[in-house]
C-alpha cells in the first residue's frame, strides 16, 4: 500500500461543497425562526441623543427592539482574550449595543427581531436616532497626540497599551557603521472571507439550553466568552459552527452580535437569525493589520547584522477585539528579528483606540509585519552596502548546525535549514541568468524586478504554560477522540476547527496511515461544544501541529488497545504482535491474523476481552506541546513595471516553502495559493481607508480591491522538509506562510524594478498611480 | 444589502411592457439582465414600486446585418456578442468591448440594451457605441423612433429614453474597409469597470494620410465621449508618431477628468494620454 501521508489526494470535503451541499449558517432554517437585523451607526464619534423605535416598532412583523439602555445590565461587555502583562493595558468596555455614544461606523444602536429577513430591513430603516457628533480620532499616530479627542474618556492619549520587549546597548547602535532607518505602514485590511459572519440562537426552555450556531474559527473559545457575558452555564450553551465559507482571523472574535442572538433568543423564547449584510461586513467585523512600524537596522559594511530596534503603532480600532492586543506585541515583537542571527532587538508598541472598526488576527497575525518589516529593512541594507540581496541574507542566516536556536527577543526556534528553501528557489527560478536579462530588458527601457523574501514565522499554538505567562486568556493545548465504531469504522473528533483547510482530509490521512483504513472509513467532527468537550479552535497554523498531533496519539492508544485484544485472541504475548496495513498478525507464525474489523467488533461486542481490558474502542489524547513550530523558507516574485501607467505586473511568483512534514501536498499548496494571494493582495491592492471623519471610503467591493484570479501567474510551488522536533508528526504550519512571505517579497521586487530610478520604499498598497508619481517625481529630479 | 418592498410583473411583448409601464405611473423599472439594477436595489438607492421583467422577448434578441448595419436586440448578451460570428466580422471592436466586461456571470447576464440604458459613466460599451455611431432603437407610447448615442446618453445614469418606453435595439456602422479598430482599458482593480476606456477606428488611405478616425473615451468623467477635436487633428494629416503622441496629448488636456478615491485627476490624465497613444498606435501600426 501507498504511504497515505505524504499523498497527494484530493479533498474529501470538496464534493459536497461544490454541489452545493454545504451546510452553512444560511442554510440552517428552524420552526418559528425570526430574523435579526442590527441598526449601526452611521457616524464614527457621536453621542446619542434619542432613539425613537415607535415607528419601527408599528411596522408588520416586528416582534422586538433592543436598544443599549434596555440591555443594560442585562448582558455583559464582550472582553478581549488576550490581556497581554506588562503594558499597563487598558481595556475599555465593549457593550454588545452602544449606550450613550458610538465610537465608530458600524457600531451596534439597535437590534430589532421581526418574522422575516425583509420585514426585519424595513423596519430598522424606521427607527430614528438622533445623534450629536464629536471630534473622532483618526490614523494611530493623529490619535496619541495631546488634542486628539478620547474615544474612551478615561483612557489617556487613547493609548491602549504600551508594550516593550528587548534591550540593545546603546553603543551597539551608536557605533555602527550602517544604519538603515524607514517607517513602514503595514496598512489595514479587510479579510473578506467570502461568507461573512452569522449567528443562529435557538433556546430551549424546558432544558434551559441554548444552542448558537454561529460563524466560529473556535468554537470553545466563544462557548466560555459567551456564557459569561451572558450569564448561562457553559453546561447549558452550545456553540456549533457549522460550514464555513472561510475566516483568515476575522471569525475568531466573540462578537457583541453573536451575544445579541444569543440574548434575544433566550429572551423571546423563539429561534433568532442573524446573517451580516456584505457592507455591514466592512463596518461590523474586525480587519487586520494597521500597524504603523518605525524600523533601524544597525550593522557592519561587511553586512555583519548588529540590531535592529522597531516601534509598532498599532490602530487597534475602538475595543480590544478578542485576539488584538497579541498581535502587535507577543506575535509581532518577538519575531522581529527574522530568520538572522541579529545579536539585539528591541521592540516597543503602542496600541491605540481610535474610532474605527476594531482589529483582530489576520492571517499571520503580527508574523506579516515582522517579516515585511525585516525582509524590506535587508534589501536597503543591502543595497546601502552594495551587497546582493542574496548574499546578505545567507551571511546572517541562523545557520542549520545552530538549531534549536534561541532569538534575540527570547524564542526558541525548534529546527531550520534556511538555505535548503532558497537554494531550491533560486534554482527553479534560475537566478543567474534573472539578472543578465535583467539587464538586457532595462537597456530596452524595461523596468523588471527580482525581489526575495526569506522568512520563519511562529506557528502551532502553542505550549499553554507559554500563552499563560503572555496574558492569553486560554490554554492552547489541543484535544482529539478517535471513537472505533463496532464495523471498524472510525469516527475522529477535534477541538480544532476548520472553516476551508481541509482537516477531514489531512486528519483522515493521519489516522487512515496508522490504522490502515481507507480514507472513505474515517469521519472528523469538529466544531460543536457538544461532540468535542473543550479545544481551542483553527487559528495561528495550530491545527495540524498541535490538533493533528492529537489525532496521531489517540490513534496509537487505540492501537496499543486493539493489540492487547488481538494477542488475546491469537493468544500470543502482545510483544510479538505487529499491527501493519490494517491487520494484527503474530511475528514469525503465519496465518494468526485479525483484521482491525474484527477486533473492532471484539471490543464493542466485548464478549471476550482480555482479563481487566475495560469494553469499546476508543482513545482520547490531550496534546499540549512543549514549543511552539517555526516554519520557514524562500519566496521570490519577478514583476514588471509599466513605466508610463505605474501599473505592476507579476510575471513569476516562486515559492519554496519548508513546513517541516507535509500530510498532503495538494491541500498544502492550496494554502499557500491562497496566502499569497492575500499577501499580494496587500502589498498591490487591498487597503481600508477612512476619511478625516472617520467614514469609510472602502465599504464595497467596488472601492476595496480584493485581488482576483486573473492578477497572478501560474505560482510555481514546491517544499523541502524539515522536520519538527516539537512534535511526532515532524508538522509545522502551513496556513500563514504565504500571507507572511509574499507580501516583502513583491515590495523588495518592485523596488528593484524601479531601482534605475533611486526608489527606495512607496507606501502600500503600490496603487499605480503611486508608482507613477514615485517614477515621475525621481524623473523630474 | 435587501431591497425594499417591489411588486414583479413579467412580459412577453414590447407592448406589454409599455402597458405595464404605464400602469406603473412612473413607479415601474424595466429590469432586463439586472446586473446594474439589482446591486442598486440592494443598496435602496433605487427603490421601485415594481420590476417590470423584459428579459424573457424573444423579439428583443440577436444579432442581424441590415445594409451598412448591424442591428444588436436590446436583450443580446455581452457573452452573445462577444461570441457572435457577425458582430466578429464587421464590427470586432465591439466584440473586443463586450469581451472586458466585468466577468463571466457578468457577461452571461448583463444586456447591450441594459448597459446603454443604465448610462453608467464608467462602462465600457459607450465607448464602442460612439466610434461605430450607435443609433439606438426606442419603441414608446407613439411607436418607434432612433436617436443617435450623441444625444441618448446625456449625463451619469441620465438619458433622452422617454418615459414609459423600451429600448429596442441598437445599430452599428460598419466601418470602412480598411480601416482598423482597437480598445483598450484600464481597469479598476476592485470593480472591473474602466478607470479609462479608449476606442479607436481608423484608416489610412493614399500617402500614409488618414481618411478614417474616430475616437470616443468612458470612464474618466461624467459621461463617455467623442473625442472630436482629437479627430480633427488627426484627419487628413500624415500618419506619424509624433502626430500620435500630440492626438493623445491634445485628448488629455481636453477631457475633464473625474478624481476618485484609486486615481487623482492627474493621473487619470496621464492614463488618458497613455491609453489613447496605444490605442493610436495600435490601429495604425498593428500588422
Ligand atoms: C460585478 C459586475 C461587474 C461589472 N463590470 C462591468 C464592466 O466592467 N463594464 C461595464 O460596462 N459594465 C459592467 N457591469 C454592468 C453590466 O454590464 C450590466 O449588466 C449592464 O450595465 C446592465 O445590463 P443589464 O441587462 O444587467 O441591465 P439591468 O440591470 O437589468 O438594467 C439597468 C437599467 O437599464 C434599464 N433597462 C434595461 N434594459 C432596458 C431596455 N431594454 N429598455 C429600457 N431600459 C432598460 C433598467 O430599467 C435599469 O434602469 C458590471 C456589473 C456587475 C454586477
């Protein structure tokens, strides 16, 4: 039989899905239902003055309104989940509807219930809030200065938090012989899974249980946020996240929405459904990055790496969100460093409230930034030197012998071959010969371009001792049931959560190698607080390092089990037992076998068990690994410039990406499509932007440029394994690799296209207009 | 993202229609591939009493050659024209058009006759109608009449159709033998729509002179237009680069660019002068 691990098969969720069998939260249609809509507010800064729901409250179907005053003391605010220590952290209230001020556009007023999706849109156009606008605070940097207006009364500056990490002798920096200082604005954006955020509420009065489906990357997560803001037992509520369309991050927040269904379920006794508009999407569900970085990188002329000091700005948007502190400082500022062996870091971050949406956890979360900044930092210190981009990287790798390698900020990197990625990447792009046409097309007046990003990010969440000391308000080990039905049929559960990864596959393979089944044998559930009694979600390329893992040891404790079953059947010691390709055989006597069936039916029927071997088939295993992974590899993007439109063009994407042991290299390289899809999508496209006023000038898809198919060659993909020593699968992460390398590397590649014109950085997104005015400015120099 | 309240009525003929129209009083929209109307309905920035469904009159599809024409039903599909062996053969450039045209869905729903109709300020085909000197079809309350898409199309999303009236169809010139046509856009990154649009149908005749040339621009401001002072400059001259490069000047100092959010009016500008040079040149020293 064929290695199942490692196979190329194709995704065993993708039937359904592509002939509309999905089960999404739209799909979901209970007797009774009554719909919900949620009245947002139009300004970013405003108090509110009055609301009048007596029209709305007259028009057909309407069964409730709910607005701030008449919630008060009713549901709790909705914390953030990760108090970070240390940064005198200030957290501000986040009420599931707005009180007596909104603090950004998009702000809940108002929910009203009535029977039908229409019925409830009309009436809410009815009601009518009076508002008295204030001054908002716009843009991180406006909102620390001393007359910036308060989004928060009490919280001074606006500063959230202020956070610091890492010490460089003041000399180091002073007596470098290079030092390379730019300001970064790693703008914000919009994940835009393709279905946006739902939520069902159905209560149940006899048992006092509430059920709420809703649009979760982490189900647990929002059963223990939500049973406490609103006051139920988590004995007593169930969270199911059913298909998803997608969440990059935007779907791991507990939302004031979800707790608002969840409320008036409870409270008129009938099923609630939420389902986010596509433009309330852009006002109501948190975005990511805006992230402001003040970079220096210090060093020698021989490109000796001597340290590198940054400062995050950090638009953290009204409220913490429920991941957001930890991005800018924890996930960012600890990897500052890259994959160099720089001898000092520091980094120090200021989250800022100001008023616009909220901003969470985006694909890569804070590893994006890091590399962006350090990847961009290289190629100008490169280029200050007059060194290849290449050849200064390979000079500060942390070296293959170096591993396990602990960083400047502290972090234990588990295993690394930083040159195998880029060897392999520079081959399949054939480097050498890049640089001579590169040449010959610039003389016919070209503009082509090389640009390199070699990265490692932090994956896999993570030891739950570690997320404890950096203020995450959960553990993140990772909980896995393999249940062996009396057929030998298997049934596996995760407390892991896809929405769109493709976990019934790659889990399917983990177990379908061990226990010799065919894939068709094997089920996951995830993503009900009902099946699976605790886990911590899909987010931070954890599921298949810390969740797989799980799987990979409850599937052995269900082999160590069966075996003692089998040797008492064959009546052989278990010692000589061996359990290959499905079947129990006895070494070295031919023809004692069982199938893992039969022993299957043995353990469920458990007419004859072995004396003291308790009944069933079936293991558990709660994995909390000792480190986090750190994937790693090399990125390059080849582009060419129009220098008449500044319109970019990407000719080749190649990507060498190192995730140590890769289940299934089709859904692997799905992930990495997609990431640098979004990776692109930021440094040409995406990018929020709110006016002085604090209204959105991006809320559709007219203005808020997702990138599309047709934007991208052919991505040439290929990986090199290396393995983790932090678990047994050898797994790294796969899911953030491509957000977090593409992104420098098509900046890096623009730049040198437009190097003959002395450009040094342009702003993200590189709109063409922004190019053309860098071109032009530098011609008219 | 859910409209307000609407009542459906569908019909079978053009009379039909006016009838229902009329029974309407001014609270009815016809809604013919809804590509354009819906996504206004979802944001209530249109909020009709009731849609008036064409999409199903036979009469109002197809392609056909009439004479120095080629007469295009209001409810052809961009994906029909884009395809269709006639429009390919006396008219490509309107292929070419329809062609970039938002994406597949859009253009196996969206209609000739909904697009000319809407008169969005930023979409492609008005560009294709000035240069092929598009006579658009209307059959109203007294029966038929044309009027040239000089003067149907008169503002952003405002045009000469009279009230309770179907556009019926539109004809195209088709352009001297030896002439060639191009169109060229630039697309806007997030909608697909034009950021510009610039259509060319030209020809040389003897001694390198041009004989033939029309030129219309969509996209960049209130309303797509001819560039006739462009025109003007070019016919009868001698072709030459530098002629091109002065025609594509003399286009973007003319028009009045609009500025947006993803293009300042400088730099609309300059893609006017880029795109019209290419488009030039395109026609003129292509094969
Ligand atoms: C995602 C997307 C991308 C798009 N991209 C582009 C693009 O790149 N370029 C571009 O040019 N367009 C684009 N469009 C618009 C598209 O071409 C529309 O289909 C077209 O503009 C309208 O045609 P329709 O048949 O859909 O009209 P409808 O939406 O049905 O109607 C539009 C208007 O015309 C009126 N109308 C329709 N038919 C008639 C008729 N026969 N007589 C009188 N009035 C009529 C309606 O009452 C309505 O006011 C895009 C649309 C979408 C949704």
């Amino acid at each position: 039989m064929k290695k199942v691990v490692g196979a190329r098969l194709k995704r065993k969720e993708d039937p359904k899905l592509i002939t509309g069998n999905g089960y999404f939260s739209d799909d979901i249609q209970l007797p009774g239902m009554l719909h919900a809509a949620i009245l947002r507010s139009p300004h970013a800064h405003a108090m509110i003055k009055s609301i009048n729901v007596e029209e709305a409250l007259k028009a057909p179907g309407v069964v409730a309104i709910y607005t701030g005053k008449d919630l008060e003391g009713k549901i709790g605010p909705v914390p953030s989940s990760w108090l970070v220590p240390g940064c005198n952290l200030k957290e501000a209230p986040q009420y599931p509807l707005a009180i007596d001020r909104v603090r950004y556009v998009g702000d809940g007023v108002a929910l009203v219930i009535a029977e039908g999706r229409y019925a409830v849109r009309d009436a809410m156009y009815l009601i009518d809030v009076e508002y008295e606008t204030l001054s908002p605070a716009v843009g991180q940097k406006q909102s620390m200065q001393i007359d910036a207006p308060l989004v928060h009364d009490d919280i001074e500056n606006n500063i959230a938090f202020h956070w610091k990490a890492g010490e460089i002798p003041e000399e180091v920096c002073e007596n470098a012989e290079v030092a390379i200082r730019q300001s970064f604005y790693i703008q914000r954006v919009a994940p835009s899974p393709i279905e946006t955020r739902a939520a069902i509420g159905q209560y149940n009065p006899g048992s006092g249980e509430l059920t709420l489906w809703c649009t979760s990357q982490n189900p647990h997560i929002h059963r223990m946020v939500l049973s406490g803001v609103l006051g139920i037992s988590e004995a007593k509520l169930r969270v199911i996240a059913p298909d998803m369309g997608g969440g990059f991050g935007g779907k791991i927040g507990v939302y004031p929405d979800e707790a608002l269904v969840g409320y008036a379920a409870r409270d008129l006794g009938r099923p609630v459904k939420w389902i986010e508009e596509r433009n309330e999407h852009f006002t109501a569900s948190n975005y990511g990055r805006d992230e402001v970085l003040d970079v220096e990188l210090f060093g020698k002329r021989d490109g000796t790496l001597g340290a590198i000091r940054v400062k995050n700005t950090h638009n953290v948007g009204a409220y913490l969100s429920t991941m957001g502190p930890g991005v800018s400082t924890i996930d960012f500022g600890l990897m500052v460093t890259g994959c160099y062996k720089i001898p000092y870091a520091s980094c120090e971050t200021f989250g800022v409230y100001t008023n616009t949406t909220p901003t969470d956890a985006y694909r890569g979360a804070g590893k994006p930034e890091a590399t962006y900044q350090i990847e961009r930092a290289i190629d100008l210190f490169a280029k200050e030197i007059g060194m290849d981009p290449i050849e200064l990287r390979r000079k500060n790798f942390v070296q293959k012998e170096e591993f396990p390698f602990t960083n400047a900020q502290g972090l234990l990197y588990d295993s690394g071959d930083y040159e195998k990625p880029l060897a392999k990447a520079l081959e399949m792009l054939d480097y050498n010969k890049f640089r001579e046409t590169q040449k010959e097309l610039r003389k016919q007046g070209k503009l082509i371009g090389i640009g390199f990003s070699t990265y490692v990010e932090l994956c896999g969440f993570g030891p739950s001792k570690v997320a404890g000391a950096i203020g995450f308000q959960g553990g993140v080990w990772e909980n896995a049931t393999v249940r062996v039905h009396p057929s030998g049929k298997v049934t596996v559960y995760s407390g892991t959560s896809p929405h769109g990864q493709g976990h019934a596959t790659t889990f399917g393979q983990v177990v379908a190698e061990k226990l010799g089944l065919p894939m068709d044998d094997i089920e996951l559930v995830f993503g009900d607080t009902k099946a699976i009694s605790m886990g911590w979600g899909t987010y931070g390329s954890r599921s298949v390092a810390v969740g797989g893992t799980a799987v990979s040891i409850a599937t052995d404790r269900v082999i160590e089990k069966a075996k003692k079953i089998a040797a008492h059947e064959l009546e052989a010691p278990v010692e000589d037992l061996v359990f290959e390709k499905g079947i129990f055989s006895v070494k070295g006597a031919q023809g004692f076998e069982r199938t893992f069936q039969e022993i299957a039916k043995s353990a469920n029927m458990a007419w004859n068990l072995p004396e003291g071997l308790e009944p069933s088939l079936e293991a558990q295993s709660f994995f909390d690994p000792e480190n986090f992974v750190y994937p790693f590899g090399a990125h390059i993007a080849v582009v060419e410039v129009d220098k008449e439109t500044g319109q970019i063009e990407v000719k080749r994407y190649v990507a060498v990406d190192d995730v140590g042991r890769v289940i299934n290299p089709l859904t692997a390289e799905g992930q990495v499509h997609g990431g640098i899809a979004q990776g692109i999508g930021q440094a040409l496209w995406e990018g929020a932007v709110y006016n002085e006023e604090g209204q959105l000038l991006t809320g559709t898809f007219m203005d808020y440029a997702l990138p599309k198919a047709r934007f991208f060659p052919e991505i040439e993909t290929a990986f090199t394994e290396t393995l983790s020593p932090v678990n047994p699968l050898g797994a790294k992460g796969i899911g953030e690799t491509g957000t977090t390398a593409s992104t420098p590397a098509i900046m890096n590649a623009v730049m040198d296209a437009l190097e003959p014109y002395g450009i040094k950085d342009i702003e993200m997104p590189l709109t063409p207009e922004k190019v053309w005015r860098a071109i032009s400015e530098s011609e008219g120099k | 993202m859910i409209p307000s309240k609407f009542d459906y009525v569908r019909v079978n003929s053009i009379d039909e229609a006016i009838q229902q129209l009329k029974q309407f009083n001014g609270e009815g929209m016809l809604i013919a591939g809804g590509h354009s109307l819906v996504p206004l309905l979802k944001f209530r920035l249109s909020e009709p009493g009731a849609l008036i469904d064409i999409s199903r009159i036979s009469e109002l599809k197809g392609v056909r050659k009439e004479g120095d024409r080629i007469v295009i039903g209001a409810l052809t599909t961009h994906f029909q024209i884009a395809n269709d062996p006639i429009v390919k053969e006396y008219i490509p450039v309107l292929s070419e058009t329809v062609r970039q045209i938002g994406d597949l869905q859009v253009r196996n729903r969206g209609t000739i006759g909904g697009n000319i109709a809407h008169a969005d300020p930023a979409a492609d085909l008005p560009a294709a109608a000035f240069v092929l000197d598009a006579e658009i079809a209307i059959h109203g309350e007294d029966g038929p009449e044309t009027m040239n898409i000089d003067s149907f199309i008169v503002g952003p999303l405002i045009t000469m159709l009279p009230e309770n009236s179907v556009l019926t169809s539109i004809s195209f010139a088709i352009p001297p033998a030896h002439t060639n046509a191009e169109y060229l856009k630039f697309s806007h990154p997030a909608s697909g729509y034009p950021v510009i649009g610039v259509a060319v149908v030209a020809g040389v005749g003897e001694n390198d002179v041009i004989d033939y040339i029309r030129i219309a621009i969509t996209g960049v401001g209130n309303v797509a237009y001819r560039a006739t002072s462009v025109e003007e400059k070019l016919l009868g001259q001698t072709l030459s680069q530098t002629l091109l490069k002065e025609a594509a000047q003399l286009a973007a100092e003319e028009g009045d660019m609009a500025s947006d959010l993803f293009t300042s009016e400088d730099y609309r500008r300059n893609l006017c002068k880029v795109y019209t040079e290419r488009a030039l040149k395109s026609v003129f020293y292509s094969n």
